[in-house]
C-alpha cells in the first residue's frame, strides 16, 4: 500500500468569515437603509422578542441595546482588519454583502451609489493584500421594508427585487470576485428561522414557500453569474449538524433518518441536484403543503444548480424518541446530550469526527467540492491588563477540526477547497445579539454595553493559525 500524503491540497482557501450586520457597524450611514437585524435588540430574548408580535419590529433605545449598530466598525477600519488578515495568510475572506447598503428599501428603482462605492473599496483592499473574496449575497439581513410591506420571503415579489440586487453587484464585482454564495443558512428557513425567510410566526406552508421563492432566486442569480462569467463559481450554504440516533432501536434511527433528511439534506438536495426530493414530494401531500409554483420555476431550479457545497458546522445531535430526553441539549437543534461530547458555554457540543462525517456524507451524496465556510468556538474570553489572550480552548478547538478535515481528504476522498472559521474577527453574535460570545483571532476591546476602545489585539490563536496557514493544515 502506498503511503497516502497528508496535507491539504495546494491552493486550498484558507481563510475566515464573517457577515455585513454582525461587524461592519454604520448601521445608518450613506445612505444604507434599514434591515431585520437592524431591528434586533442584544441580549439573551432576542430570539423570543422577535418571534413575539408584540415585539414591533422598531428600534426603540430607551428598552434595548443594537450592538450590531456600532458593530465593531468594521465599515471605517476595515484597512486595518484586512491587514491583520494579511499577516495571517488568508487566501480568501468570506463577508456579506448588505442588501441595504445597495438598495436601502429592498424595491428601489436604482441602486445607492454609496453603498456600492463601499464595498468596491473593500473588494479591492482585499484583492491588494492577495485575499480572494467570498461573497455571501444574503447573510440573515433582509431589508425591513421587504418585511413590513411585503410580509417577507413569502412573497414572490422578493423574487424579482433579488434578483434585481443579484444583477447589481454581480455586474460590479464578477471580474473580481470568482466564489459566491447566495443565501446564508438557508436551511433555518425550514424551522421559519425569522433570520433567513424575514417572516414571523408563519405556517409550515408559508416558510415552505417562502424558500421556495429562495431556490428560485438562487438559481436566477446563478444564471446571471454564469452569463456573465462562465469561471465564477455559485455556492449554496446551509447548517449542517450530524445526525446520530441515540440508540439501535429501529424507530429511533428511523427518527434520525426523517430529521436528518428534512435538516441537512433538503435545500442541498434541491440546490445540488436541481428537483424537489421525493421525500419532501410526499411530506408536503402528508401535510397538506401545496406550493405555489410558476411556469419555468423547476426549469430554473434544475437547469441552474450550484457549483459547490458550502455549510456551516458548529455540532452534532442526537435524536431520540423518548419524550424526557427533547430539548435537553441546551442548544437551538433541540436533540439530547451526547455522553461522549463536551459542550461549549451554549450547549454547543463539540465533535471534530463529525465533522470527518458530515464531509464523507455530503460528498458521497452529492459529488461536488465543498467548502467549509463556517466553523468554530464561541467562547468568553479574558483578557489580562495588557490584552494578552491564551484561547487554548479555541486553538484546541479548530486543531482538531483541522485535523478532521485533513483526514476527510487524504483519507476518505473528499474533494474539500476551503475552509473560513466563523467570526475571524471578533463580531457582534447571531443568535445573542452580543459582542460577549468571541470566535475570533483578533479580540476587538468592546463589550455587550458598547464600551471599549475597539481596539483591535491578537490572540494567541492568531499566530497558531498564521503558521497552520503557512504551512498548508501540516502545522495543526
Ligand atoms: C451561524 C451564522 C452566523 C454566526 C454563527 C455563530 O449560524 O451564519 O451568522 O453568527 O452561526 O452563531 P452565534 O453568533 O449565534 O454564536
């Protein structure tokens, strides 16, 4: 048997992620109009608030906080953060662009010049310091007016304003900017996640719907980026979670199977392979789902699927059938402990072989390169009196991921080009709206108050990465 070489594959994206909302900050400035995430107070009920209709979805300062307002300003400093990238090697930077930036009511007759003029500045830092960007059309920030005056993703005209949006900023940037990814998650939308489908409180039918226009809406901007340039790549992005059946128990694994499919494979399915599952087909009868389906609609889905996979993967599940072990995890995905995993502050149980999983299982199934383009720690860290952070946890963390991913490849075949841990820098967080729960290898000196300098100090991270970069993944 010859010896298999372990290393990642020349060229391979290294790199870090981040979203428009979550760092650039300038909430209100040039004109930029407002998004859903604009309207979502810090803390630890933002996700209740915002499922409650009582919550008005206006910014109302006197009883909450907006840290993504201020964000971590990446919008003035971002020279300086795409330095700091530099110095680290990043190939590629993965960033969003924000929808309102460009057309500050989501249905404007023209773009925001501005706006535009922003992310060009941003594009070329980038491409000075040799950085491929990524873009990321629609990172969890619709515009509030498509929500307020059109009832959000469940209406088809979203369709049409998005793809106006697509046309924009790919016309501008398809010359410089290869790799696209169209909507953030878009998975969350099957749960009606108000982030991805901008609707609150839907039926099952309207959030069915609401991604459909979403599937549509991806592959007209895939066909516009292909006729504009045949060498860009178009990527969809999902969560992935893996999936294990917490016993052998043939009604369990059978569990699994049906959260696991309608979770992690669905949109994949449709964005990959181009046609509606024929599980879901059945799903929809059984639940008496009937989508609303243009003409030319399934010609579109199946004639412009993605070039790649991308996915987020954070954790594991496991499912179970019996009724004392539901939403014990302490996590979002509900499921019950794993004994064999330890869990972040959040209940985020950490699972570097899942990871090894979720590649061999998403490859096996769909055959395209897939792209890691979020993954990583959240942690509180703590800084000494001269800002001096040892986040061995977070090192230890994406080690083992790293090394996971590595045996993906070498040894299991996996076709992997990239690889960008979420929140690089440290960034306001999804699910609390705060600045306290940190990913990054750069700590900005802000907290969930909005105090600080912002101010922006390596972590001990930052040269951990740096070498595992310079030396391709071998330096883990
Ligand atoms: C993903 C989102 C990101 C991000 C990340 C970490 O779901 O795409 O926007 O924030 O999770 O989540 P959190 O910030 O809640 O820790």
């Amino acid at each position: 048997m010859t010896e298999v070489k372990r290393t990642f594959p020349e060229n391979f994206l290294w790199g870090g992620a981040t979203a428009a909302n979550q760092l650039e900050g300038a909430y209100n400035e040039d004109g930029k109009g407002l998004t859903i995430a604009d309207v979502s107070p810090g803390g630890k009920d933002r996700m209740k608030l915002l499922r409650s209709e009582d919550y008005p979805l206006e910014i109302d300062t006197d009883k909450y906080t907006y840290p993504n307002h201020k964000g971590i300003d990446f919008y003035h400093r971002y020279k300086e953060d795409i330095a700091l990238f530099a110095e680290m090697g990043f190939k590629t930077f993965r960033m969003s662009i924000s929808w309102a930036r460009i057309f500050p009511n989501g249905d404007d007759q023209a773009p925001n010049e501005a706006g535009l003029q922003f992310y060009d500045n941003v594009i070329d830092e980038l491409l000075k310091h040799n950085i491929e960007p990524t873009i990321t059309m629609s990172h969890y920030e619709t515009p509030l007016n498509l929500v307020k005056a059109y009832g959000g993703w469940k209406n088809r005209k979203l369709v049409d304003f998005f793809e106006v949006y697509a046309r924009t900023i790919l016309e501008r940037y398809h010359h410089k900017v290869k790799y696209w990814m169209t909507f953030n998650e878009i998975n969350t939308g099957v749960g009606g996640s108000f982030f991805s489908v901008a609707m609150r409180n839907a039926t099952e039918q309207e959030n069915f719907q609401a991604l459909h226009h979403q599937f549509v809406a991806s592959s007209i901007a895939t066909k516009i980026a292909h006729e504009l340039n045949p060498n860009i790549k178009v990527g969809c992005m999902s969560i992935y979670a893996t999936m294990y059946a917490y016993d052998s128990n043939p009604q369990t694994v059978l569990a699994m199977k049906e959260r696991n499919r309608m979770f992690n494979y669905f949109c994949n399915d449709i964005q990959v392979r181009g046609e509606y599952p024929s599980y879901a087909i059945s799903y929809f009868k059984q639940h008496g789902i009937e989508l609303d389906i243009l003409p030319g609609d399934l010609d579109l889905i199946k004639n412009y699927t993605v070039d790649y996979l991308s996915f987020s993967y954070y954790m594991s599940s496991v499912i179970s059938t019996d009724p004392n072990h539901q939403g014990v995890s302490g996590n979002f995905l509900g499921g019950t402990r794993n004994p064999f995993l330890e869990a972040s502050d959040w209940g985020w149980e950490i699972d570097p072989v899942g990871l090894r999983i979720a590649l061999g299982d998403l490859y096996e199934r769909y055959g395209v390169p897939l792209y890691v383009s979020e993954n990583g720690l959240g942690a509180i860290d703590t800084p000494d009196a001269n800002f001096v952070i040892n986040d061995d946890y977070r090192i230890d963390y994406l080690r083992k991921h790293i090394a996971e991913m590595e045996k993906a490849i070498n040894l299991d075949g996996v076709d992997l080009f990239a690889y960008t841990p979420w929140g690089c820098i440290d960034l306001v967080s999804a699910s609390t709206g705060e600045m306290s729960k940190r990913y990054g290898f750069i700590y900005v000196d802000l907290d969930d108050d909005g105090n600080g300098t912002m101010n922006r100090y390596k972590k001990k991270s930052f040269n951990w990465y740096k070498n595992v970069i310079a030396s391709n993944g071998l330096d883990e």
